[in-house]
C-alpha cells in the first residue's frame, strides 16, 4: 500500500509515544477528515453520537460505548448529534510489546503486533465488558491531562488491562494470511485525493487534479468516489473547506472575508451560502454562538 503524506505524525513522543484527546463538540461540526496512522486507536463515547466513516464504511458512534481503529486504516470521523463529546487514546501497539520474550509476548501481543489478531469494531461486545473498557479508558485520559512521575506506567497499566479485558471476552477478531496479504499489497487511490485535498483546499480545485491523483478519468473518478465516500468529490471538498472555515472562525480573530479567502472562497457570498448550509447558521452567528456556548460548557 502506498500510504504517503494522508498519514499523521506520529503521537506522543518518542520516550512515551501516547496521546490522549478529550473532543468536546458543542455545534454538531466536529470534523475529523480521513486520514490514517499507524497507531491503535481507542475512542470512548461520552456523550451524543458521531459518524465514524472508513474507505468502504459508516458506522453510528453512540454514547456509552467504545470503538477501536486498528492501524492502518483510512478514517474520518463527523459530527452526528448537536453535543457530542469523546475520549480517543492514540498509541503503537509496540508501546506495551515486553523486551523479555515470554508467554505474555508470544501468545498475546505478537499476534497483535503482526495483525494477525485485530481489534473490534467495540458496538457488539457485552455489556460488562463495556462498562469496564469505558472506565479504563476515561481513567487513562485523566491520567494524561494530570502528569505525574508515575503517569507514563499507570497508563501502560490501564492499556494492559484494556487487552486483558478484550482477551478474557474473546473479543479479538482472526485475520487470515491471504486477507493480510491483500491489505498490505492494495494501493488505495483515494489517500492521495485526501492529502491533495488538504494540502490544496485554500486555492481553487479542477477535477482533474483530483481524478489525476487516483490515476483515473473524470467520470470513473468521481463514480468511485461517492461509491466509497457517499458523496461527490466537491461536495467533500466543500465540506472540508467549511469545516476549516469554522475553526479559524474559533481560533482566531481574522476577519470573515480573511478567513473565506483562505479556504479557498473568492465569492463571499457563496461562502456564506455554503457555511448556511452546513453549518445552519452564518459564520458570525456561529463564532458568537461557539464561544458563548464554550464559556457555558
């Protein structure tokens, strides 16, 4: 698989390569576009629900729950209730592999190293599995946000206990040789249309450089496209640009037409059509409404 810049940077640092992020979303905007990464991914649903979509599906994220991303995987996640919040935990699964090989490494994490175990999806596991998984994962999340000497070790604890818990409710997923083999061998076309697209949405965008990237023709393009992503390249790209639009809106005092342009909006009035309709409401009303509503938080 040719995976080049769609791939984040690596979490964490390399003496403790983990990240933990608490996502509070008080607009129904959150917007986290298709990227992949190396590292497993943990995510705990505290509150409302999200839209967790890979390259040949979408899932409901519901509250109460856990979800896992295993590496590799192109993911995007999006806004599906007006409050949402969420845990994701970020980290190799080389972080708790043992430098003494014993049975602990043989038997349990070497299978997941190699990805011949895979984490699930999290929607199906029992109820008290659950319930556990939530606890640890919200408590290692904690744990990150209030250091300590001792953090980095309560947190490859709370990690190991994660697997233990997965273990004992055989919630690891086999994955066959030939199946390992076609993921590592597929290109997948569209990584390089979302780097492209993220690395060029402030400037205008032809479709043909769009359909270039995936080594394909216009019309085949933009059919496999919305057959894998639900919607047309452009409607994606829109998405995307006012998405990035609302977070400037949130993070900076620019000026509305500053912050258009930079998304890639000459037309200030189709930039605030399009913010109306996917945000439901105009970019002012929504830095007024998102700061108010994040002091009330």
């Amino acid at each position: 698989m040719n995976k080049q810049t769609l791939q984040e940077k690596p979490h964490g640092t390399p003496y403790f390569p983990f990240e933990s992020f608490s996502q509070a979303d008080l607009t129904g905007s959150y917007f986290a576009p298709y990227h992949w990464h190396d590292e497993l991914e943990f995510l705990y649903i505290t509150k409302g629900s999200l839209t967790l979509r890979t390259e040949n599906s979408s899932y409901a994220l519901t509250e109460g729950h856990v979800y896992f991303i295993n590496p590799g995987i192109v993911h995007g996640i999006f806004g599906h209730s007006k409050v949402s919040h969420h845990y994701a935990l970020l980290f190799p699964m080389s972080l708790l592999s043992f430098t003494q090989y014993d049975m602990c490494q043989d038997e349990l994490i070497l299978p997941l190293l190699s990805q011949k175990l895979q984490f699930p999806y999290g929607e199906t596991l029992p109820k008290e599995c659950t319930e556990k998984l939530c606890s640890l994962i919200e408590s290692a999340a904690l744990l990150y946000d209030s250091p300590s000497p001792t953090t980095p070790l309560s947190i490859k604890i709370l990690l190991l206990q994660i697997l233990e818990t997965l273990f004992l409710h055989n919630a690891f997923l086999t994955v066959s040789e030939e199946t390992l083999f076609k993921r590592t061998s597929n290109f997948d076309p569209l990584k390089e249309v979302f780097t492209y697209i993220e690395t060029n949405y402030m400037r205008k965008i032809h479709l043909e450089e769009l359909s270039s990237c995936a080594h394909m023709n216009k019309n085949y393009f933009c059919k496999f496209f919305k057959k894998k992503i639900g919607k047309s390249p452009f409607t994606y790209l829109n998405e995307y640009r006012i998405n990035q639009a609302a977070s400037l809106l949130l993070k900076s005092n620019a000026p509305i037409t500053e912050i258009a342009l930079n998304t890639g909006y000459e037309n200030m009035s189709y930039f605030i059509r399009q913010f109306k309709y996917y945000k439901h409401c105009t970019p002012s009303d929504f830095r007024h409404f998102s700061k108010h509503k994040e002091q009330s938080f």
